[in-house]
C-alpha cells in the first residue's frame, strides 16, 4: 500500500537535496524534523562531495539527547542506503563523521577552539561548571574588576589571554580580605 504524499512533500525534497543552502527546521514534534535531517545527511554522505560537505555541516539542537538521536538516526539511515544498494563500502560512514552533531552551546565552544585566536579570545575556553558558577558570582560581587594595580594595556593582556579556569582557582586562593 502506497503512503499518501505529503502536503510538504516538495519541501521536504528540497530540503534534502539542495545542499547549497543552509536551513533552519522548526517544527512540531512528530512531524518528521529527525527522519527529514537524517535524510539529508544520509544523502550527503552519500554524494561524491559529502566528505567535504560534511565537514562543514553543523546539526545544532537544543540538547544533547536530541542531537545524540539525530546522529545515530543518521548512521541508520545510511547504513540502510549502503545495504540497499550492496555496497561494502563504509567510506560514506567516515563522511559522516565530520559533521558536528551538539547543542548551540556546545557549538560555539568549538567555534572559540578553532577560531578564538583571530577575534581575539582565549584559545582554550571551557564550560564553567555549576560549582565554580557560585564562586564567580562571589568573586565578581566582591570586587568591582578596577585592577588598578595594572596598567590598561596590561588589563587587556592578562584578561585576553588568561583562561577563566585559572582566574577561578587564582580567586578560589586569595582570602576574604585580599
């Protein structure tokens, strides 16, 4: 039995086929936004181009689990396509791989690790935990970040290049006093 088309049917192609154009897809849950993307990526793996495609494909989610879902609904898809078609061939697997598959967090993370340097942010920045959140606000609260010790352009050196980690475990051993 034929499944009846879908209103948005030609979008949905589109969506999958067209690859030089970026898109953002909302919509409700149920609708097909996992199977959708994970048609796209399957495809994409699967296209002459798709290591290089997929290497600048970004699925960016609002959490872990929705992106952790996507990704392995991906790899099915495309395993599915590789055995429908006899191909032993896992190289579109390795395609695969080089798209970046997180939350919007996690994503501009990896953007400051790869590109920190040329707007001028600390290279190495990490995902300040809950713990260490309390001892920011207590430090900030306590001192009104005048650092008048230093002069301006050491100001800027210093809060240019030194890891926030190091500034908490700095705070983290000065007295109430200091």
């Amino acid at each position: 039995m034929n499944k009846p088309a879908l209103v948005d049917q030609a979008a949905r192609d589109r969506f999958r086929d067209e690859w030089n154009t970026n898109f953002a897809v909302s919509a409700n849950a149920g609708s097909g936004k996992t199977t959708a993307i994970s048609e796209r990526l399957a495809a994409l793996a699967l296209s002459a181009e798709g290591s290089e495609r997929l290497r600048k494909t970004a699925v960016v989610t609002y959490t872990k689990k929705a992106a952790a879902q996507i990704e392995q609904r991906a790899r099915q898809v495309l395993l599915q396509r590789l055995a429908a078609a006899g191909r032993r061939d896992l190289a579109p697997l390795d395609h695969l791989e080089r798209a970046f598959f997180g939350t919007i967090h996690s994503f501009c993370l990896r953007l400051a690790q790869l590109y920190g340097q040329t707007v001028g942010i600390n290279l190495n920045p990490t995902v300040v935990a809950e713990d260490d959140e309390a001892l920011w606000e207590e430090f900030v609260e306590r001192d009104p970040m005048e650092f008048t010790s230093l002069p301006a352009d050491a100001q800027s050196a210093f809060l240019r290049h030194v890891p926030l980690e190091t500034i908490f475990e700095f705070a983290a051993g000065l007295d109430a006093g200091t």
